[in-house]
C-alpha cells in the first residue's frame, strides 16, 4: 500500500512539473513573438532589419543569458553581457573544434612567397577568368568524394572576386607602401569558393582530399584554421589557399599562377544564402554605418549571431554547456549607458522573462535587462 502511495504521489509530481514547464515554454515563446513583433515595428522598415531565423535564435540566446538591446543602428541585437556570450561561444566552439580534429597548416617556405602571375587588376580578373572552369570543376569533385557541397557564393554567383573589390583591396595596400604592381601580386581570393559540410565530422575527409588534389597536380595548400583562434568578432571556418595553374585555352601561352581560397564551412555557418550568419555578419560593420559606433558593440553583436548559429550545430548532439563563473565589465556598463541608447526610436532594451540565476546579476551594478 506504501509503495502504490509512492508511486502515486511520483505520478502527480511528473504531471505537476510537465505543466509548469509547458506553461514556462508557452509564456517564453509568447514574450519572444512579442519582442520580436515589437523590434519590427520600432526599426520602422522591416527591410531594414528583417527577422530571419538567425535573428530569432539570436534574440532567444540574448534573453537567457541576461536580455540586451537591438540597435538599428547596426540592425542587430547587442547583448547586455558580452563576456557572458563570449564564454557561451567559446565553450560552443571549443566543443565543434574537438570534433573537427587536429589540422596540420603545411605552411612551407614556398607558400609564404606564393604571387599571381598578373601584375595588372586586368590580367588577374582575366586569370581568374580562365581559371575559373577548372577551378570549379575541382571543388565539385571533392563536394561530391566527400558527400559535402561546393558553393560558389550566394546563387553561386560569387566564384570571381568582382573588379570593384580587387581594386579596393589593391588601393589599401597601395596606401600601405606596395605599388599596384605588388598589390595585385598579392592578392589571395581572386577566385574562391566554399565547401560546405553537414558535420564536424566530415572536414578532416575534404582536407584529405584536398590535399590529394594539390598533389596530383604537382602543388601545395596551406590552411588557416579560425577554429583554433578567439576572434573578436566570433567568426570560425577554415581558409585554404593554393597557388592554382592558369592553362590559356590556345595551349600555347605558358602557364601562369593565381591564389585561389577555398573556404571549408559548417552548413551552420555558411549555407550559400544570404540568410546565413557568415553572410549576415557583414551588415553589422558596413561603411554606411555612422561613425562614432564603439568596435566593441558590433562584435558583441556579431559573436552572439555565431554562438547562436554554433548552438544548432552542437544541439543535434546535446552538448551540455559548461557553468559560466566569470565576471566583469560588461558592455551595458561599459558603452552603451547614456550612450547612443537615449534617441528616441533608435534602440529596444529587452530582457529575459524569467530572472536569471542569482550568480549573473554579480555581473552588474544594474539588473541584467535594465536600462536607465
């Protein structure tokens, strides 16, 4: 008779705890439809900031992790506490980079001279040109040995670098001493591309096999891996550069040379869409913004659109994020009070629906989400 009582009073406890969490779930889900709703109509132009999914997530990350602010100056979302974001991130991408395994640079002496034959913004979009067919021919094949996919920019229409953005990349380094000469030499992304994989799994299988190519064609490639690095803004990848042949159709022009980058992607992270969060994060730093925006407000903003999109990579394999213990200055306290936060219209403080944990509001002076 005891233990039917038991088992019983389990029963109702079970139930009791199913209901407040689905209520908890329904009022969160709620409270974000209504913020959302809200930053729609206070941006005043939904092309200006349209709530795409990422931009969802992003709010939801924000919110457990003590609220923030969208700024439309920037069209983003600012989280209060950006050391808190930065710690979720790194856990996040520490957890994928194990996943992805160790990845040797294979840097050699030659591929730190490596140049373009073209001296000339000219020659090199007509290299590039050339090259092209080739190229994309190659980074088919190992999308299709690797069971990955091969994008060529949004639409695929981005394989050659335009001539516009050579010659701002050529006037930077002009006004770094080089002459146009060297600086169109030095360019490293005339023709590029991406490698799309489903999982962390599936890069160490496209590195090979990239590799294997490099080989077979008598050259070498280098990679840059991002995942090892804690950069600011929160972007993660793997560059791969090769000094890639430039066969003239005649068949009888000698060979020349161009730089080619190949991106390796999570699909998390790069999708080939403009919806992606490699192709979102641009806006938050365009030239139109107006200046006197601290660096520190965009990259809190960019790292929280990574954490978020990191997160729907990892949760297919329920990583349990580590405890979050340390505090400091956060970028509420430290930019954005009394900043450009007073204008009317120019900003929406949200904040979690729940009170967070004890522990956070150690963080600040003000309650996470408040805003004088």
């Amino acid at each position: 008779m005891k233990r039917l009582k038991n088992a019983i009073l389990l029963m109702l406890c079970v139930f009791a705890f199913a209901g407040i969490f689905s209520l908890i779930v329904h009022q969160r889900k709620s409270h974000l439809a209504e913020v959302v709703q809200v930053i729609e109509e206070e941006s005043g132009n939904k092309e200006a900031f349209p709530m795409i999914a990422l931009d969802i997530m992003a709010l939801n990350t924000a919110m457990s992790l003590g609220g923030g602010v969208y700024y439309n100056k920037i069209g983003g979302i600012v989280p209060f506490f950006s050391d808190l974001v930065s710690q979720e991130w790194e856990n996040y991408k520490n957890s994928i980079y194990k996943r992805i395994g160790p990845i040797e640079h294979n840097a050699t002496k030659a591929s730190t001279h490596w140049h373009n034959s073209a001296q000339s913004i000219e020659a090199l979009v007509e290299d590039a040109q050339i090259a092209s067919h080739y190229f994309k021919e190659m980074c088919l094949a190992i999308a299709r040995r690797t069971q990955t996919e091969a994008s060529f920019g949004i639409n695929n229409q981005h394989m050659l670098k335009s001539e516009l953005s050579i010659k701002r990349k050529v006037v930077e380094s002009k006004r770094a001493g080089l002459s146009e000469a060297e600086a169109v030499r030095g360019v490293r992304d005339a023709l590029r591309s991406t490698i799309i994989a489903d999982e962390p799994e599936q890069i160490q299988s496209i590195i090979k096999s990239l590799q294997q190519v490099a080989y077979n064609i008598g050259r070498e490639v280098e990679f840059i891996n991002i995942w090892e690095e804690n950069r600011s803004s929160g972007y993660v990848g793997i560059h791969a550069k090769m000094l890639f042949p430039v066969h003239h159709p005649d068949g009888i022009t000698p060979s020349r040379n161009i730089i080619v980058e190949i991106q390796i992607h999570l699909r998390c992270i790069m999708d080939g869409t403009s919806t992606s969060v490699k192709e979102r994060i641009p806006n938050l730093y365009d030239a139109r913004i107006p200046k006197g925006i601290s660096p520190d407000i965009q990259n809190a903003s960019s790292k929280l659109l990574y954490l978020a999109a990191m997160t729907q990579c990892v949760k297919r394999n329920s990583l349990i994020t580590k405890p979050i213990h340390k505090t400091g200055k956060t970028i509420f306290n430290a930019n954005i009070q009394g900043h450009a936060f007073s204008e009317n219209l120019h900003s929406l403080v949200f904040q979690r629906m729940l009170q967070p944990p004890i522990e956070l509001w150690a963080l600040s002076n003000e309650q996470p989400g408040r805003h004088e």
